[in-house]
C-alpha cells in the first residue's frame, strides 16, 4: 500500500458508545425549521452518479452538493448561523423556535440585543458565513485568516462587510488570536474548535450543519452502506457521523474520516487511541485549505471514537483527483464543481478504487459492487484560480512511483 495513504481501524464491539441526543433527528428537524426560516434557503441537491459509479466499480455514488447553499458556495454558513441565533435567543432569554429569520432582522430585536461583534478564525468558508449572518442580522463581525489563505475568499468575506485580514499565523494560533481578541474587547467568538470552558458555541455549530445531513436522509432514495467525510478539526465530520448513527443505531453505514497527511490530527489521534487529542503544528501547508487544522474539536472527537469505523490520512494528489472527477464525471451524469476540501474524500476514495496498489485499502474499507456510497461537496470552487489550476492545467497529479 502507498505510504502516503495511511488507515486506523475501530472495531465496532470496541467502541464506548456516546450520548447522540444532540445530533438526533428531532433535533435536525429543529435546527432545519430555524434555517428554512430564511428567506434564502432550498434543499441543496443529492446528485446521484450511477455511471460514474459502475466505471469506479460501485453500485452507486451519492453526493450533496453544497456550492448551492445559500448563495455561499459552501456549507458552513449553517453552523455559524444556527450557533448565532442560539447565542441570541439566550441573550433575548427565549426560545430559537420562537426567532425565525424575519423577528432576528426585526428592529425591534436590534434595540434590544444592541451592538454586537461576532469574532472567528477561517480559511474562508467559515468566516463568510459569520459575515454574511452577522451582516443579515446588521451586527459587525472580524475575521482572521491563516497565512497563505486565497485573496478571493478574503475578498468574498469583507463584502459581507466584516472587518477582515489575512495573519501570519497558522489556522489554530488565528483560533486563539480571535479567543484573546474576543476576551479582551467583549466580542462574541463563533468558533467550531472546543475547549474547556468554550463549548456551548462549538456544539451549536455541529448542531447546525445538522441541516445537511437530515437533507441528505430525506434525499436518499436507499440506505447507503458506507459513508466518507472529509475532515478538519472534525465538527462536520462529528455532526453527520452522530446524525446517521443516531438515525440508524447499530444498522449505521461504515463511516469514514477522511484527512490530508499534512493536518491529520483526527488520524493522529484515532491511531494513538490513549485518551488523549493529538495535536498537528507547523504550516499545514496542504491544498485543502479548509481542513489544514492541526487540533481537534473535543466535542467532535467524542462523537467520532464513537462511531466512526476508519480515519484515513490521504496526500493532496487524491483531493486534486477528486475535483477532476467531479467536474467531469463519466458521460451521462452531472458535473459538480467541488473545491479542494470539498472532493477530498471523493478523490480518496476514488485514488482507492483505480490504484492496484491500494487494493489492500479498498478490501480493509468493505468497497466491492454492492456498495452505495454517500459523500458531501462542502464547497465548490471559493477558490476559482486554484480550482482552475488543478482541473484545467492539472496541478497536484502526481502520483509517486508512477
């Protein structure tokens, strides 16, 4: 097997079971009504690619297409927004049922809650989501940028009128930059990495891209058997795992955790199994961008030990192919354009299935004909120089020994 490609393994009769009640389908059906509420919302599609599928030798692909959301290009704006509304409705002492979209924007509401500064770090998605909520809601917002991160997506987050820079810092020092900044000035900080004492935030977060998941289980027209998530500090990853495995209990797909070499530290952490998290330092220089994160989030963590059955650490060349395979599926299914992050545990899994040389993989991961697999885009092109250099002119192709 490639080196590059490295595999952690939970047996199921292994793992300490945790409290999913948060991620539970009534609870997704809560948080959904909140995000149906604006104005702006449609389900995003569940793109079914059954030819691509049978040339990858699969009985079937599914993927939820998230550059549809919000007009966002991304998915995270779900986090960021529900954890905000939740952050107000405990200041307003009330109920987030009772605070749709058109009593939040209400002038009213406003007086009432006065001015406030939402403060995160991001690589882009995630920041533009707090600014396009905390412009919605007329509150002010600051975001800080790891260094290296993309002029357009700094660019697509100060329209949203936030007050934005790019640091010097790599992404989890920019977390604790905005934690001193929050502290210091009584800015609110909107952030899904978790710490002791800073943990209501973060678990709304997860519990807001709930959305998405519950979306995809009621598109799905069949059970999947396996299910792969890419991940960064893992509250995506947390939140749809926890949601499919409250739904399904023990009849839950194979969940898998996908993450670039260069910030696993949800690999680092699953193949130490000692209780402890696993930290990754350093630049993190990986294309995907947006799971370059070296710390776990504990709550996310604790979902995942619980339910996750794989975490994969995979190079940046298997993402690079998962965005050319998107875009240009087999003839007869629809093109998705998905960013670096977004087609990091596609392109895996697809490196896995037409490399010999990771045939030990794909039989240690059950992946056979009978297969029906589901996969989140989390974003499309945020990035679109980039994305044009890696599905146009071919960057990040190589694959070594070959």
């Amino acid at each position: 097997m490639r080196e590059e490609f490295k595999l952690v393994s939970f047996a199921r009769s292994d793992q300490k079971q945790t409290d999913l009640s948060f991620l539970s389908l009534n609870q997704a059906e809560k948080v959904q009504q909140f995000h149906a509420s604006f104005p702006m919302y449609q389900k995003t599609p569940l793109v079914s690619l059954p030819h691509t599928a049978h040339k990858l030798g699969l009985a079937a692909i599914y993927v939820k297409d998230e550059s549809y959301r919000f007009g966002l290009n991304a998915f995270k704006v779900l986090g960021g927004s529900y954890a905000i509304g939740q952050h107000l409705a405990h200041r307003l002492q009330t109920d987030l049922s009772e605070l749709p979209y058109e009593k939040l924007i209400a002038p009213e509401t406003h007086k009432k809650l006065g001015d406030i500064t939402f403060v995160t770090a991001t690589d882009g998605n995630h920041g533009r989501g707090v600014a396009w909520t905390a412009n919605q809601l007329q509150q002010h917002s600051v975001v800080y940028m790891p260094k290296g991160s993309a002029a357009e997506r700094l660019a697509n987050i100060q329209a949203e009128g936030a007050e934005a820079s790019i640091t010097e810092l790599n992404y989890d020092d920019a977390v604790r930059l905005a934690n001193q900044q929050a502290n210091e000035k009584g800015w609110v900080m909107v952030q899904d990495t978790a710490w002791e004492g800073y943990e209501d935030i973060p678990r709304w977060i997860m519990q807001g891209y709930g959305t998405m998941g519950l979306e995809a289980y009621q598109q799905l027209e069949e059970k999947p058997t396996h299910i792969f998530l890419q991940a960064g500090v893992g509250s995506m990853a947390g939140a749809v795992a926890g949601f499919f495995a409250s739904v399904y209990g023990e009849q839950r797909p194979v969940i898998t955790i996908v993450e670039p070499n260069k910030a696993d530290c949800l690999f680092r952490t699953a193949q130490a199994n000692d209780g402890a998290l696993h930290f990754v330092g350093g630049d993190m220089s990986t294309i995907m961008a947006g799971l370059a994160c070296g710390e776990p989030c504990s709550i996310g963590w604790e979902v995942l030990k619980s339910c996750a059955d794989h975490f994969i650490s995979c190079p940046d060349y298997a993402a690079a192919k998962g965005m050319r395979v998107l875009g240009n599926p087999t003839q007869g299914d629809q093109p998705i354009v998905s960013g670096e992050s977004g087609a990091a545990a596609f392109g895996c899994v697809a490196q896995i299935l037409t490399d010999p040389a990771l045939h030990e993989l794909k039989e240690k991961l059950g992946l056979s004909e009978t297969s029906k697999v589901l996969f989140f885009s989390t974003e499309g092109d945020t990035d679109k120089e980039n994305y044009r250099s890696i599905v146009w002119d071919g960057k990040y192709q190589s694959v070594p020994g070959k």
